[in-house]
C-alpha cells in the first residue's frame, strides 16, 4: 500500500491497498490447492476475517483505497508525514464519495 519511499523509512507503515489483500488471498487459495497444505487455508481465513473487513464500509457494498491495521480515525482531515503524494485525506471514509485513485 506504500507506493512511495520514503527517506528514514524503511517499511511499509501507511496500509495495505484492499485489491492487495484480495490478491493475498488468492495467492494463499492456489497454495492450500497446490500444496495441500492448511496452513495456507488457514492464513487466508485470517486475512478474510481480520483484513478484508475494515477496509468495506458499513454496509459491505463499498471500500476505501488504503487500510491501516491502527488506523482509528478514518475522518476527512488530511494525515501526512510525507505518507502520500495527494492532496486529499487518502484514509477518509466518505459515502458515496469517489477520491480514490483505484480500487472502485
């Protein structure tokens, strides 16, 4: 979810893009098949249960760009230490507001 880097961070300490975690499932799904392995079952059930869902508003018909597993204020107030080259408050939950750059 950080497309940029950062001088003096080294991490990933924004969030996590929601087609990403969708794509983290699927690579786990093909490995459980692939593998046999329930240890990949396992992690993409707790992406589905602990990931997925912040990052869907309310009603489960609508998601936000970038979701921070800390993130407690998902309000329309720009938060910034260099975390996002936008202009907007890329964290906001809006209804039926369109800011977000993919992931529609």
């Amino acid at each position: 979810g950080d497309e940029n880097i950062r001088d003096g961070h080294d991490d990933a300490r924004q969030g996590f893009e929601t087609c990403g975690v969708v794509e983290f499932m699927a690579s786990h799904e093909l490995l459980t098949r692939l593998t046999g392995d329930p240890l990949w079952a396992d992690r993409c059930e707790e992406l589905a249960f602990n990931a997925l869902p912040p990052s869907l508003d309310p009603s489960g018909k609508a998601i936000h760009y970038v979701t921070s597993a800390n993130s407690v204020d998902l309000d329309n107030t720009p938060k910034s230490d260099r975390q996002f080259q936008n202009s907007f408050a890329m964290q906001a939950y809006l209804p039926g507001v369109d800011q977000y750059r993919c992931c529609p």
